[in-house]
C-alpha cells in the first residue's frame, strides 16, 4: 500500500466497538510508521495504529467495508487493540494538512478516501 495512508478505513473486527474509521493524521518513518484513527459514530473512539498493523487486509481494509453480521472473525485477533494507542495518553487530534478536513482547505492534492 502507499504511503500517505487513504482516509477511510474498516476493521475486521470491532476496534472499541466499532469497524469504520477515519485517518485524520499519520507520521514516522520505515517501521515507526504510524496513523491515528477515530470512528466516524464516536468521535471519543481513537486508535493510534502502526502502518504494518493498517494495511494488513486480515485486520484492516482501505474504504468503508459493507459489515454483514455473518462475516468470519480472524482467529487470534484480540491482541490488536492492546497494541494501539491504550498505553498512550491520548492521540493527537489535529488533521494532517492533506485530509482535506480543514476549513479552508488550500493543500492539494488531498490524499484519497479508498484506493
């Protein structure tokens, strides 16, 4: 995957209870890369994940994903959301200058929502 991560984001599984994510901002280099998300039904609902973690598709799919309650869950996935920001204060809030979620927004081009 490329590097500037893509906006929208869903989990395999629920990450604090939900599946569809925003990226509002990322950093770090080579394996210290790093992108903070928070669920577009609870803005109260942030996740800092490593980018090896995002963009394996067993755990994380660019786009927002159709959920149907009948899909398969991952085995073995449960060590995830002790992984991410939980043993951090709290992630930086702020969106990145190209996710176009800035009023005005004068960055271009913008990074996409899905690839």
């Amino acid at each position: 995957m490329r590097w500037p991560p893509n906006k929208a984001w869903t989990s395999s599984t629920p990450q604090k209870g939900y599946r569809h994510y925003v990226a509002i901002n990322y950093g770090g280099k080579g394996k210290d890369r790093w992108v903070n998300l928070v669920s577009v039904l609870d803005g109260n609902a942030r996740l800092r994940i490593f980018w090896e973690d995002l963009s394996n598709p067993l755990f994380w799919s660019s786009g927002w994903q159709q959920i149907s309650n009948n899909d398969p869950k991952p085995l073995n996935h449960d060590y995830i959301e002790e992984d991410y920001i939980d043993n951090i204060n709290e992630p930086c809030l702020h969106p990145s200058e190209d996710s176009g979620l800035q009023i005005p927004c004068n960055q271009s081009p913008l990074r996409p929502w899905n690839s």
